[in-house]
C-alpha cells in the first residue's frame, strides 16, 4: 500500500494553520519575493514592470541623494543603539533596586514607549522649538545665551532625533529588566563574600550574566534604528534642513510614493536588507567572546 | 474518530470564513449606494471648510438631478491613493488632486483623456483664463478639469510699514526697491536679535521653485533642464543675501519661532515678518486668526532691469481627474461639467475665498468676496508674466531639489552657482533615466 504525502493529521495540521499560512504567504512571502522581482525593473505601479536587469542598483551606487540618507542613516545607528541601550541598561538597574511602589515607577517609564510615533514628533517639535520650546527655555534659565537652534541647525537636527530615540527605550528596558530578574541572587552573595561593591557586581555578575539579552536588544536596536521613519518624517519634512535629516527609509518612502519609483524603491530596500543582514552578522561574530549563554542555561 | 470530526469542523469553518471573505468584500467594494442612481465617488483632498463647501457643490448637483448620485469622500493623501487604486482597478470615478500632477500622473497612463467629453459639452479654452486651461492640457490632451485656482501676490502689513509705503500704489514696484524697504523696516532686539524681518523668501517657502522665474529665468528650454542658468543664479543670489544680510544663524533661529501657517502663530499674522508672498487665500486665514490686521497685496515686485516681468504671479490650480478605469467615466464628467459651470464655480470659489479660472466673472462674485482684494488676485490671474509649475513628470524631484537648493543657500553650506550646479547634475541624471524608463526615449 502507497503510503500518503501527507497523514491525516498532518493535513488537520495544516488546516488549522492554513489562516495563518496563507496570511504569511499573502502579506509576507508574496510582497517579499515580489519585491525582489521588482528591484530589477523599471515599475511604476501603474505600467507593467519592464526587466531593467542591475541597473536600478547601478544607479543607486552612483545617487549622490542615496548616499547622503545611507549616511545619515547609519550615523544615527550608531549614535543612537548605543546611548539607547545604555540608557534602557541603566533604567533597568534603577528599576531592579528593592523600593516601595516600584511597580509604579516600571510603569511610568515604559509608558513613553506606548506614545503613538506621529503624536511624538508633534510634541517634540515643541520641546525643540528654537525659540519658544521647554528645552531651550530651561537652558536659557540655566544661563545658556545662544542654546541650539536643534530643528533649523543641521548640526544639530540628527542629534535631536537621537535624543529623541531615548525616549522610546522602555521596550528594551523591560526586557533588561526581565534578564536582570534571571540573574542568580547566589553569585551576588558570592561577589560580595569576595568584597566585590555595586560597580564591581555589575561589571563582573550583572552585565555578563546578561549580556545575551543586551545583544539581542543591540540587534533588535540597530535593525530599528536603521529604519527609523515616522518621527524624522513628521518633524522634519523632505530631511530638511538641507537633507541632514533625510533618511534612508524616507528616500526609500519618497522614492516608491513620491516618484513613483518602486522599482528603484524595491532595490533600495533589498540593499537594506543586505546592510542589516550584515550589521547582525558583525554584531554577533563580534559579540561572540562576550556572550555567555551559559548564564542562561 | 474524534480526529475526523474535528477535520471535518475544520474545513466546514474554513469554508464559512472563506465564503464570508468572499460576500464581505464584494460588499465592502461595491460603491453602489443607491439602487435608482448611478453613484459617482469622488476622492478628494480637501478637509474642513474646504471639504464642507465642495460637499455643497456635490449636494446641490445630486439635488439638481435624479439619475447621479455623487459620493464626496474626504481623502489624506488623495494624490498616492488615487494611483494605488487605479493600479489595483478599483479607482474612484473622480480625483481632486494638484495640477502640478498632471505631467506624472499621464506619463504613468493614469489618466483618461477628456478631449472628447469635453468638445461634446462645449468647453474650450475660451471659457478660460488662459494659463488655467493650459495647465490641464497634457500631449494635446485635456486630462484635467479646473477646480479652485489661486494666483499670489505680496502681502503687506501696513503697521509695519513706514508712512510713506502706507498704500499698495507706494509699495515697492521693483526687487531692488524691495530690497531698501527691507532694510528700513527690519528691526533688531536691544540684545542684537532679529525681531522683524522686512521680507523673507523662506517664509513661507513654498514657491521654491519660482525663485529664478521671478527673474525671467526658466527651469526647461525644450527638452533641457536649465537649473543652472545665469537667471536662475542671480535669483537665488538674491535669496541668499538675506542670510548674508541677517546672519544665516540669525534667520535659523528667527525662524524657528514661526508657528504654522495655519495658525495664530503665523509669521506674518503675529507681524514677524512685514510682507510675505501668498497666495489669495491668505485672506482666509488673517479673516479667521487676525480679524483686525490693517494689511494690502499688491503684485510681487520685478527686476529693475526686467520691465517685461512687471505683474507677474505664482498661479497654482486644483483639478479634477477622471481616473483611468473609472466605473463610470460618462456620469462622472455630468458633474465635472456641472462644477465649471460659471455660477457654480463663483459659489466654490467664492466659499474657498479664491478666485475664479474662468475668463468670465460676474460683478457679484467680485461685490460678495471675502478678500477685500480678490479684484487684484483676478487681474494677476491675466498676467502677461504667468508662473506655474513646469509640466515635467520629475516635478516631484525637481520641487525637491530646489528646496534643498534653497535651505543650503540659505544655511550658508554652499554658493548659489554650486548648489544649482549640483542640483542641475543630479535632476539631469533623474531626467535621462525618466525619459528613459517612462517616455521611452
């Protein structure tokens, strides 16, 4: 007897998981393998795509704009995950000490995170107004004459989107948090039989015992970062001023809505793809030496 | 045996949703709201009092009528919606979207042509201003009709000005004349601050693009970008002295005390800046934020040395599209052809506090308006000198570089000839490439 591809309860499996494989294979795999179709052809979704071979990624290797948004893209990455994270480590560790209604402070500092993205740039716009904006008026009571002019000063514009990505670091902080619960009280006890203090626990128990979670929310961190979007978007339209704040994610938006493009916008996105695939490569070959999994074992 | 009857659930449950799926969205995608009529949908982009006063123009014409029905729809981002929705086949039967589009959207085939209709219903240039009709006309096609039109002019807050400029005939006639009102009128803070600016070009920036037509300049001869020509360096020469004049730092930071402008907050409205270049429905917004404000328009003032550009005007131009692949093309022309007609459009334009594209207006138009000088934005309508938006299917790009263009003149990064060199360089690379990719030249 021919044995079936597929046991009865393999296809009831299947069944039950078919909403869901046809949703990843609709929204996801399609959209995904498209796309990639799409980057080597002129398309501009109203015309059939025409097979252009490479040349959108030619074109995209000499783009003088491309190239500034890759730029100011991976400087705000790297800016941006490495203050986030420290910031998220350090909420993390005020927020694991032992005091009353720590419950409540938990609460209070990953609600910021909860904040809409588009209501967040139209508040920030406020706080950073060079003129009129809290920020500026608390340096100037703080006895700075000329504070920055953090929206109109290209200097100064990117740095406000990374201080700004700070205060979305409640999801990485509770998850720090989460790590830090797991950390065994014993080697503490340990520590502190060897006379090892605050800073000395942290640097020899805390941080390697966590330092899986701190990689996992780096990589998380940079592919976030290297997509930032909505607030830049909303705070600083067209990247201005001139262009500093112009990201990749938004050339890329520019590109498929503004210009019709999506053929140029759909490689543009594959070569994002290949960026972040290859930053989380390094960062893990990197973190290799440095992360003890067996902490978490 | 379980097992078979819970397979059996399965797929009976599959079914129902799929069937489900299947009825919902034949629901949720048919636009037919009245049984008796055939429903028209209109996308367009107005919200608020502008959304309110097109939905009186739609309800008088589904009143006017008993075979059409048109459905007005309030849309964000009308303009990227309309082609998704043509490329998906499901478009709506009219677009309200911009006519600095037009180029983009027929390039891209998105477009029906008009002509017919349009020679059928008896509408001709005649019927027009003339730059307004031209800007609907694509590859000798008309592919667009008119809905609200603007045309610009300087606006002037009379508190801020010096006796003698206290009437529209003593204001300033040329740029340089301009240029010594600025200086008189500019005032600094006793701590050396910037605290009224005769004029600003980058408030409220939006006609960035314009800055070298102002000085006969042009962005295209032919089929060649002309980013770069010596017109188009000495105007934004001119744009760059102001922060040569101010301090580049200073107007930064001025500026960044503006609120938006559609607010109280507006530069000109809280008397930052003392003239400002705007558009006729600037009127609108002092009417409702600034009800006191002691202000005139006169034209925008013109190169000494350029007397053939005395009068010229920004025109800009709302229009109606009829997607391609639209359900219902004939009905949906029914009410583009009611909207032109011309006391319907007084009455929209009237509300929209604009003025009228067509070549006919009546007196009463003129007596009603709310803009105590919507006369002036008529006559600049006419213009010898008209300035639009080169029909170009890179406008998008070339809008955006020359903002780019006009913040790093302004900052100070780079020189007028350097930065419209660089952007000439990088348009020139878009527009082969376009030619190339969707004109198949």
């Amino acid at each position: 007897m021919k044995k079936p591809i597929l046991t009865r309860e393999a296809a009831t499996a299947f069944l039950f998981a078919s909403p869901w494989i046809l949703g990843f294979l609709t929204f996801l795999a399609y959209p995904l393998l498209a796309s990639l179709y799409y980057s080597f052809t002129n398309f501009s979704v109203l015309r059939v795509p025409s097979w252009v071979g490479i040349s959108n990624y030619r074109e995209l290797a000499g783009d003088e704009v491309f190239h500034i948004a890759l730029k100011n893209t991976l400087l705000y990455v790297i800016a941006a995950v490495p203050l986030g994270s420290v910031m998220a480590i350090l909420l993390a560790l005020l927020l694991n000490t032992k005091v009353k209604g720590m419950a409540f402070y938990r609460t209070l500092f990953f609600i910021p995170s909860l904040v809409p993205m588009v209501a967040l740039g139209v508040l920030w716009l406020w706080v950073f107004n060079g003129e009129y904006g809290l920020l500026n008026e608390g340096l100037r009571g703080l006895g700075v004459k000329s504070p920055p002019n953090w929206l109109g000063d290209p200097l100064w514009a990117k740095w406000t989107l990374i201080l700004i990505a700070m205060w979305g670091s409640g999801n990485a902080m509770v998850i720090y948090l989460a790590g830090l619960q797991d950390v065994p009280v014993s080697l503490y006890e340990a520590a502190e039989l060897d006379g090892a203090k605050l800073v000395a626990k942290t640097r020899h128990v805390t941080l390697p015992m966590i330092s899986p979670v701190i990689l996992f929310n780096v990589v998380m961190g940079m592919i976030g970062a290297l997509q930032v979007f909505a607030v830049a978007y909303v705070m600083f339209p067209g990247g201005a001023p001139a262009r500093s704040t112009y990201f990749f994610t938004t050339y890329l938006f520019d590109n498929a809505f503004k210009y019709q493009r999506m053929g140029y916008a759909s490689a543009m996105g594959w070569v994002m793809f290949l960026i972040t695939l290859g930053l989380t490569m390094l960062a893990l070959r990197l973190s290799s030496k440095h992360v003890h999994y067996e902490a978490m074992q | 045996m379980a097992m078979g009857w819970l397979r059996s659930v399965g797929t009976a449950a599959f079914l129902v949703v799929l069937a489900s799926a299947v009825v919902i969205s034949e629901q949720a995608t048919n636009r037919q709201k009245k049984k008796e009529r055939v429903t028209v949908v209109y996308w367009e982009k107005w919200t608020g009092d502008e959304g309110d006063s097109m939905q009186k123009i739609v309800d008088w014409f589904n009143e006017s009528q008993d075979r059409i029905f048109v459905q007005y729809l309030s849309i964000s981002g009308v303009n990227d919606k309309t082609l998704l929705a043509t490329s998906g086949g499901n478009p709506p039967d009219i677009a309200g979207i911009w006519g600095e589009q037009v180029a983009q959207f027929a390039d891209a085939g998105a477009l029906m042509d008009l002509t017919p209709m349009a020679e059928e219903a008896g509408l001709d240039r005649s019927d027009y201003i003339g730059p307004y009709w031209d800007m609907v006309f694509y590859n000798n096609k008309l592919v667009a009709l008119p809905t609200t039109p603007a045309s610009t002019a300087m606006h002037v807050n009379r508190s801020k000005m010096p006796p003698e400029y206290d009437s529209p005939e003593e204001f300033p006639k040329t740029i340089e004349e301009l240029d010594a009102l600025v200086d008189k009128v500019s005032k600094r803070s006793s701590d050396d601050r910037l605290i009224l600016a005769g004029f600003l070009p980058s408030e409220p920036g939006w006609w960035n693009y314009g800055w070298g037509k102002l000085f006969g300049g042009k962005l295209m001869e032919g089929d060649k970008l002309t980013i770069d020509s010596p017109e188009n360096i000495r105007a934004w020469t001119w744009v760059g002295q102001f922060g040569k004049k101010f301090g580049n730092r200073e107007v930064q930071d001025f500026q960044s005390g503006f609120g938006n402008f559609s607010s109280p907050q507006n530069a000109f409205m809280t008397g930052k800046v003392a003239t400002v270049l705007q558009g006729v429905w600037m009127a609108n917004y002092i009417r409702l934020y600034q009800p006191k404000m002691d202000w005139y328009a006169v034209p925008f003032p013109y190169p000494a040395d350029r007397p053939d550009l005395k009068g010229s005007s920004f025109l800009g131009l709302d229009i109606v599209v009829i997607p391609r692949g639209a359900k219902h093309p004939k009905e949906a022309f029914e009410f583009l052809k009611f909207v032109q007609r011309q006391d319907v459009m007084e009455k929209l334009c009237s509300m929209h506090g604009k003025n009228s594209p067509l070549s006919k207006v009546s007196e009463n138009f003129f007596n009603t308006h709310q803009n105590k000088h919507i006369r002036l934005f008529d006559q600049l309508a006419r213009t010898r000198v008209p300035l639009f938006a080169d029909k170009l299917g890179i406008w998008a790009q070339l809008a955006t570089e020359l903002n780019n263009v006009t913040q790093e003149i302004n900052l100070g990064t780079k020189t007028p000839e350097q930065a419209l060199h660089d952007a000439q360089a990088r348009l020139d690379g878009q527009w082969e490439v376009y030619k190339k990719q969707v004109l198949g030249r």
